[in-house]
C-alpha cells in the first residue's frame, strides 16, 4: 500500500462513516485520529471536545480534544486542521501550525490568568472544562499536577518542507512538547505496525556516555546485559524531551510525589544527591540496540530505550528541575543501570516482539518489588486473546443487507493485523477479504474489553480509561480462564460481538437524537444505558442475543428500549455532575450505584422479547461441552505432532535425572512406543496425564527439549 492510498481510504471511511452517523467528516477525523494515537501510545483517554472562542483583544481560543498524561504530570491539547478534500491535497505550514498553536495556548492563558465567564455563559463546556484545568495547573510550581504541556496537531494536510523544527518555549513556567501528526506520519507509523522508535546519541544531552560492566552470560544467550552509572541529570533530561514514551513498557504510570516512595526520592534529590546512587534501587531498561564510544568505555547510543522498571526516578529527577527544587544540583547525582539489550537493529519480528515481551514481564514481575506488577498487567498477551483470533476466524457470521455470503468479525489481537493481511494481496483479492472481513467488523481487543465489560455491569469501568477497563476486564477473564477456560467458547464470542453491535448501535442513535446535545457525553450514556437495562432484567430473563447474532443488528423493542432509558440516563448524569463533567463523576462506583437505585419501568413489548435464562444456561453448557471435546482433540493432536522421537529423548532424559517415580517414566515410554510410533491418537485421559507429568518436572526445574 502506497502513502496515496492510504490517504483515499482513510478519507473515503471518514465520509462514510460521517453519512452514516449523521456527523461532520471532520468530527470522524478528530475521532479517528485520536483512536489511532491512542493505539500507538501517544497518549490515554483522549476526550474529544472543539471549543472556539474569542476572548480579550479578539484572540481566538481553540481546540479539538484533550487529555491527561498522569506519567508525565502533563495536560495535553489538540487541535485539528482538517479539509475534506480526496484529491486536492492542503500544505501544512509553519504559519498555519503557529496559529493553531497559539489558539491552544490563548486558552490555557485564560484559564490561568483571566476570566473564561467573561465570553461564554456558565452553561458552557468550556467554563467547566476551564475550572478543572485551572485546579490541577494551580497557583504555583508546589501546587501543581501538571509539569509540562503537550499540544498535538493532527492534519489531513502535507507538512510543508519549510517546517524545519517546531520547539517551543517554556510556557507558565513550564516545558512545552509540540507534536505535528499528519497522514503521512500516521501511514508511516502503520507500515512499521510500531510506535516511533524513540533513537538518541547520549552527546545530544550533553553527557560523554554511560560507565558500563558487561555481564557474561554465556554463548546461549539472545541478549546481552549491563550493569551502568547513569548521570541523573541526563536521566533527567532525556525524560524531559520523551516523556512517557520512554515508559511504554512500563506498566506504573507515575505515581506522583504524594506517594511514600516518591517523597523519598525527592528528599534525596533535593538534600543529599550525592547519597542517590547508595539509597535508590536503580532503574532496569530494555533496548534494542546500543552502540559505543570509540574506546568501548561507555555507551553513547540506545536505540527504542524502554524504562521497565524505574519510572518514578526517572519522572521525580525530570519534575525536580522543573519545579527548580535541585538544590544542590545533579552533577553528583549518579543512578544505578541494569540494561538489557535485545540486538535488533531493524524491524521487530514476531518472534522478536514476543521475546521483547516476554523479558518486559519477567523484568517487571521480579523487579518492581515496590509496587509489585500482576499478570492483568501484561493481559494482552494473554492466552484469552489467541483463543478470540481462532474463533474469529472460525465463526461466521449470517449474510444480512441482501449479501449471498457469510462475513467475518476481524478480532484484532495485535495492532493493525486487519492491514497487515491484505498487503501482499493483490487489488482483486484486497477486494475479496474486504467483502468478507469488512472494516466495520474489525474489533480490536480494548473495544471488547469495553462492550463486555459493560454487559457485565461495571460501566464505571468502562467509563475510565481504555487501559483501565481493560486491567479491569483482565482480573474477570483470568479467572474465567483460570476456573472454566471451556467457557471461552463460540457462544462467548458470538455474544461479545453482540455486545459489539449493542454498544456501537446505541452510540449512533444517540447522536441522532434530538435530546442529545452537540459534544454531549454519549461516551458516558451508552455504557450507563446497556448495563442500566442488564441490571433491571426480570429475574431468569435475559435479552435475545440469538436473534441480534442472526439479524446482526438490535431487534425493535431492544433498540426502542434503549433509546428510551438513555435519555433518563442523560439527565441523571448532568444532574450527578452538577456542572463539572459528567466523564469525571461517571468513573465512580458510588455513581453507578445511586443510577442502580433510579425506578425505570420496562416496556410490555420489550418485556414479551426476552428469552428464558434457563434457555441461555442450556446452550452455554452444550457449548462448553463441545469445546472442551474439540480442546481435548487439539492437544491430542499436538502430543501426537510432536513424534515418538521426541518423547523418547523426553524420556532418556528424565531416566539419567531420576526425578520420576517408575510409573511415570514408564507411561512416557508407552506413549511414544504404544501409541504415536504405531499411529494411534493418545486419549484426552492420557494428555491430561502426560501435561502433569510434564509439569511436575518443569516444577523441578526440567526444560522440555
């Protein structure tokens, strides 16, 4: 795929998807967009909201969206320049970026030195949008929680070659990250199904390079590691032009200076920097790759630096120069290094990007002994995921809209693996997967996480952050992995792309209602309505989720009901809020509660469309039974896969080890020479016998060959 047809498709979508949710083109590219940052870890939890004001002496006040970004005590603006143009392409300049920079800036002025009620009502969004930014900005640098600005530009323009570089000042005293994202950049970061490599030489920053110890590890290791001294100033200063984009593989946020630790590591910078490299634990960092000084006696060059374990130091060394509380100063303030080095100079490998995590976890589990890590934290690799994908592709969907041929819901385990498929295909055959996986059914793991979660009753949850919920969702599936994996079945599946379906049907009728404001907070309303609605069912009742499979869309009464009780659920939110915002209320437990407690009498005609729960439970149990039965001939299958050869030296092996009773060693013995070296299938009695055996040895520190 070429850049000029990403660039038809991408707006070609936006029209669509603007026709059909009754929006602008523009409101889907500010959408959009911000979807695709947030995928690649730009930033979290972006809310979408254009504000445009003039305030004193005429200047413009303006913005598309904002967000926070907790690891670097940084609010974030962003500002659109769309121009709905397929063919004729706009230059983006260093005078139109100028503008729109200075517009987010005029209104962060305001908010911290003027009077926003001067030019709006106190209905405005904007006045309450301003009361939050001013309390967190504060009236100085020791009571503040924003440190640092970034302002995003997100353009469907070309970026002019005149635009050479776009640093800005310090503004209200603080450090200021201006970031241009254009189509281009976006295409660019798609094709290498990455986020931008951070690529640093260490004299950028003023340091000679970093004392290193190589550590011998052997001729079987695929990585190499140091232990190193780190400049705290260095560590520092890095930190203030990357950010959290150096804690990508980090799975704390900063924890900010309230916390116990965080205090500690300020005292020491601020009174005793040159006890720092005694008192504090160090950070533990994973790269790519590095390279050396010319005498190989530091480290002058990391490639994709990733701060695993650390990243409170890290933020409290960067928050203590901004806030100028280094008393003393950090040239004697050093920090001990534990670095791992992956040596990939190019493009990550699956296998590579499986090893990068793998070390990421195991690193973080052993070395985050302050706040220890649990294993939702690294849920996305989880097997639950690999189970969807193969169910994904398995389950068809009936043909709806007068189409002779079953489609497919795209379940997106890894980031744009729905593009990545079609790239070596050709424009026939592009056309054919598109019929049958359509970009509409292309569901990535945070969106299900969000609709199932909201089915399960918790859309205070769901209402947080899309990193959050899906933590959240993690501790439910691992114990339902955990407990009853046999559940993750083809029932399951098919009733989360139901919930899929639920939640993106009520979002556009929502905003296709009258009641509904411009900018309001359907974001908040869908996931309060559909687990309203879930929690109010009549007891051993349930919705008809067969029937929205079949039809691939909300029945009537379902879709009627639903409309309904969102309009209650949009007055009871503005109520609750009070004129602050109804996204911070929302994400409370006591707020969903008190809605728990709101009367809403359900239709007679919706009533008469649930289906009996018993009849649910029925077919989830049939389900479960036959998954367990095709799991079973799976591993069956694999055992059988793997030769009489193999568990033959499985079982020479563990002879010479003698750490297995006879009865044990023996069984192995018969499953190579009894079954697979004569052709024959091992029972699921005799896998299930054969896995704890291997486990038991594993345990014993034995690794399968």
């Amino acid at each position: 795929m070429e850049i000029e047809e990403y660039r038809a498709q991408f707006i070609d979508q936006l029209r669509f998807d603007a026709d059909h949710e009754g929006t602008e083109p523009e409101t889907q590219f500010i959408l959009k967009t911000l979807e695709e940052l947030e995928s690649i870890g730009e930033f979290n939890d972006p809310m979408p909201m254009s504000i445009e004001m003039r305030g004193k002496r005429g200047r413009i006040m303006a913005f598309d969206a904002y967000a926070y970004d907790e690891a670097d005590s940084a609010l974030i603006l962003i500002a659109s320049d769309f121009t709905n143009e397929r063919d004729a392409v706009n230059t983006l300049t260093n005078t139109r970026i100028m503008d729109l920079y200075t517009h987010m800036c005029n209104f962060l002025d305001e908010v911290v030195n003027g009077k926003m009620s001067d030019y709006c009502d106190d209905s405005d969004p904007a006045i309450i949008l301003a009361k939050e930014f001013r309390k967190k900005i504060g009236k100085g640098m020791l009571d503040t929680e924003i440190l640092r600005f970034k302002f995003y530009i997100i353009s469907n323009s070309i970026l002019s070659k005149q635009v050479k570089n776009v640093s800005q000042e310090d503004f209200l005293e603080r450090p200021v990250e201006l970031n241009i994202w254009t189509l281009e950049r976006l295409f660019q970061t798609f094709m290498s199904d990455a986020s931008e490599i951070v690529e640093f030489d260490t004299k950028d920053f003023d340091c000679e390079g970093i004392q290193y110890l190589k550590a011998d590890l052997g001729d079987s290791s695929d990585y190499d590691a140091y232990l190193g001294i780190v400049p705290g100033k260095f560590l520092a200063d890095i930190y203030l032009k990357y950010g959290s984009k150096l804690l990508q593989g980090n799975v704390r946020a900063f924890l900010n200076v309230r916390g116990k630790v965080n205090k500690g590591i300020r005292n020491t910078i601020i009174n005793s920097p040159e006890n720092f490299f005694t008192y504090n634990n160090g950070i533990a960092i994973v790269a790519r790759s590095i390279g050396f000084s010319a005498d190989n006696t530091r480290i002058t060059h990391f490639k994709d630096l990733q701060i695993i374990n650390g990243g409170q130091t890290t933020a409290s060394l960067a928050n203590a120069i901004i806030r100028k509380e280094d008393k003393k100063g950090m040239d004697n303030l050093f920090v001990p290094m534990k670095l791992t080095v992956l040596n990939v100079d190019n493009d990550m490998s699956e296998e590579d990007v499986e090893r990068y995590n793998n070390i990421t976890k195991t690193i973080s589990k052993c070395a985050n002994c302050q706040n220890p890590v649990s294993d939702a934290d690294f849920f996305s690799n989880h097997p639950f995921h690999v189970m969807m994908e193969k169910l994904s592709q398995k389950v068809l969907a009936p043909p709806v809209a007068g189409k002779p041929y079953q489609t497919r819901w795209f379940y997106e385990r890894s980031r744009g693996k729905w593009e990545q498929e079609q790239m070596k295909l050709t424009q026939a055959q592009r056309k054919t997967f598109c019929e049958k996986s359509p970009k509409n059914q292309v569901v990535k793991k945070e969106k299900l996480a969000k609709c199932l979660n909201t089915i399960r009753m918790n859309p205070h949850q769901v209402c947080q952050s899309s990193a959050i919920n899906f933590n959240r969702f993690a501790d439910y599936v691992e114990e339902l992995y955990d407990k009853s994996k046999d559940s993750i079945n083809e029932v399951f599946f098919k009733k989360g792309i139901c919930s899929v379906i639920m939640f993106d049907e009520l979002d556009v009728m929502i905003n296709k209602s009258e009641w509904y404001p411009k900018g309001g907070d359907k974001a908040q309303i869908v996931p309060y309505t559909i687990a309203k609605l879930i929690s109010i069912l009549p007891k051993d009742a349930d919705l008809d989720w067969v029937t929205i499979w079949n039809k691939q869309t909300l029945y009537p009464a379902l879709a009627n009901e639903l409309i309904r009780l969102a309009f209650d659920t949009q007055k009871f939110l503005t109520k609750q809020a009070g004129g602050g915002l109804v996204r911070t209320i929302s994400r409370t437990l006591a707020v969903w509660d008190d809605y728990k407690k709101v009367p809403f009498e359900l239709s007679d005609e919706f009533i008469k469309s649930l289906v009996s729960q018993k009849e649910i439970k029925t077919t989830e149990a049939a389900a479960k039974r036959v998954h367990k039965f095709n799991s079973n001939i799976e591993v069956s299958v694999e055992i059988f896969n793997l030769g009489a050869d193999y568990w033959m030296r499985v079982y020479n092996e563990l002879l010479k080890e003698n750490v297995l009773p006879y009865g044990d060693l023996d069984f192995i013995k018969s499953i190579a020479t009894r079954f697979i070296a004569k052709m024959v299938l091992p029972s699921s009695a005799q896998c299930k016998r054969l896995l704890k055996i291997v486990s038991n040895v594993e345990d014993k520190g034995y690794v399968m060959p």
